[in-house]
C-alpha cells in the first residue's frame, strides 16, 4: 500500500510474517532488546513513570530528562548487516511488548527525491506533516499512547554530506533542514512516533542530525559465532554437520586473500542460495564440499567506501 505516493508501503503491527522475520535474525538479539526498551520509554511517558514510581515513590524529575530527548535512532554500518531489516521488523517487538499497535512508514531517500530540485525536501516535509497528523490523536491525556509509529529513512546517505557541508548542493543542505524540523516537530508536539534514519556513512551524517539521536547504533558484520549460528539455520536438514558449519564459518572469515568478513546478505543472499542450487544443478544433496566450492568463487561484499 501507499499513501499518497510518499510511502512505499506502511504495515500495521504486530503481525505473524514480521514476527517470522525477527525470529530469523542471529546474533541482534541484546541490540534489538535494548533499542525496543528505549524505544518505549521515549514514545510512551507512563512507561518512565510507572518505573520511577515504583522504585523511586515518586516521578523523579529526572525522567523529564528522558522524555525531552528527540524519538531518534540511527542506525549506521556497512551494507548488508541488518541496518533495514531490523528498522522494518523493530515495531513488531515494540507492540508485542508494549501491547500497543505500531505502524510503518518507510520512506526511501535513494529511491525518491533525487529527482528534480527541491524534491528530498517536499518529500520529507510531506511525510513528516503526514505521520503528524496520523498520530495527532494518539496521545491520552495521561501521557500514554493508544498507538506508535515508526517513521524509517532509510538510504539516509543523500542527507549525511556534513563533512563537504562547504561544498554542499544548496538543496542537500535544505534537505537536512527539513529532517531537523520534522523531528523537532514530532518531539515538542509529542506525537508518539520512532524515526529511525539508516545511512552507510555516520561520519558523514550531519552533525545537527547525530547530536538529536537518542541512541546511535552501529551494525557490524557478523562475529564467527554469529556466522555459525546463521548458517546452521540456514542450512539445517542437509548433509551438513555441526562441525561443518564450523568450518564454514572460518572459510567465511577475513583471511589472507579477504581482509573481511562475509556480511549476514553475503552469507543469506548470495552463498547459501548458491550452495543450494549448485547441488540441485548436480541432482546431489547439499554436503560441505559443495558449500566450500562456492565460497572459493563467491568472495564477500567490499565494505562500504573502500576503494575498489
Ligand atoms: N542479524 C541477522 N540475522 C539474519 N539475517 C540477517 C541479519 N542481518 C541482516 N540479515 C539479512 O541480510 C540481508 C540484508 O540485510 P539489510 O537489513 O537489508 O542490510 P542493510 O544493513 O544494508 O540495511 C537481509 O536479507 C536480512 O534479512
Ligand atoms: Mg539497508
């Protein structure tokens, strides 16, 4: 579905297949726990208050110190560790504990707006003006919210340009402006809605942007456990065994001829379908030999910005 041409497709949660799909994250679990904590404690004030009364007998004034923070994660890292994915599935933890509805906007800067001048900015201006009116309403007079949003800007990358900011097309600049009063808006209006902005490039990304977030959070490529872990999953029902999977965690290391580690993409989207059809091509069941052939051929993602 999508509003009004801004939105690629909004989704109410919770729901069975984002359910489905945070099951099937490896490894995020402690980030994505913490974020959704968060998350709530900043979108939903009763959350704060009913904590600080029960351990402190009273609502320390502190707790407004929280509460005036701007509703913002960022999300940053390389391509391909889970920046998206758990951006478009965090509301489905979030209303599964918060027992709340959460719904979706996804708005994507490199898809749209890179049109003709001025477009970034209406685009944001608009979507911003959009989820403030959807959530207008949302907020009960006791501070408690009948339902959240989650605003996602994603592909950021067209607004992170700060360190060229002398350089920086008229219209970027404008750009970050609008993001900037969009989500000051969403905070002094105290409409219950999560940005979430992903971007390859934190050092790049404004400065004014990254001093608002309430929590940055850096995506790496996953550890040898993590890799393990995932293609034990992925690849559960073959001839495959524990002790393979070993293996082919360490073949998806950094080495010699890699200096980097296979992304969770690498290893969900390019290897294990290949392991898969290339012992379907043969009409042989999937072993490790074949897993260690198409690594050989399959080399992981360069990290984002090196040189190639
Ligand atoms: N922690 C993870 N566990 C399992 N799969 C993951 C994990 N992180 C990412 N993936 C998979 O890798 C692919 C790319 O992830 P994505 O979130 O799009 O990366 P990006 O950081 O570039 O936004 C998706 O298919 C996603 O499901
Ligand atoms: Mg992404």
């Amino acid at each position: 579905m999508s509003i009004d041409g801004l939105f690629t497709r909004t989704e109410e949660f919770p729901n069975s297949s984002a359910q489905a799909r945070l099951n099937s994250l490896v490894g995020l679990d402690e980030i994505v726990d913490r974020l959704v904590v968060d998350a709530i404690a900043l979108l939903d004030s009763s959350a704060m208050a009913s904590w600080s009364t029960a351990v402190h007998g009273e609502i320390i004034p502190a707790v407004s110190a929280v509460l005036d923070r701007t509703p913002m994660f960022v999300f940053a890292g390389d391509v391909g560790v889970g920046k998206t994915e758990v951006a478009e599935v965090i509301g489905q933890a979030i209303a599964t504990r918060a027992h709340v509805d959460v719904s979706l906007y996804p708005l994507s800067l490199s898809a749209r707006g890179r049109g003709a001048v001025g477009e970034m900015t209406t685009l944001l201006t608009r979507a911003f003006e959009r989820i403030s009116s959807d959530f207008a309403c949302a907020r009960k007079q006791d501070g408690t919210a009948s339902s959240l949003g989650v605003l996602l800007i994603d592909e950021a990358d067209a607004l992170a340009q700060s360190r060229e900011l002398a350089q920086m097309h008229h219209e970027d600049r404008a750009g970050v402006n609008a993001l900037l009063r969009g989500i000051d808006g969403l905070r002094v209006d105290r409409i219950p809605v999560l940005t979430i902005l992903c971007t390859n490039r934190l050092d790049a990304l404004d400065p004014a942007v990254q001093r608002r977030a309430a929590a940055i959070q850096v995506f790496n490529r996953p550890s040898h456990e993590q890799r393990a872990a995932l293609l034990l999953r992925l690849l559960a029902g073959t001839e495959i065994s524990i002790s393979d999977v070993e293996s082919l965690a360490t073949a998806t290391a950094e080495n010699g001829v890699w200096p980097y580690a296979y992304t969770y993409s690498d290893l969900r989207q390019r290897l294990v379908p290949e392991i898969v059809l290339s012992a379907y091509r043969r009409g042989v069941a999937v072993n490790s030999s074949i897993a260690k052939e198409v690594i050989s051929r399959t080399p992981p993602t360069r990290p984002f910005g090196s040189a190639s």
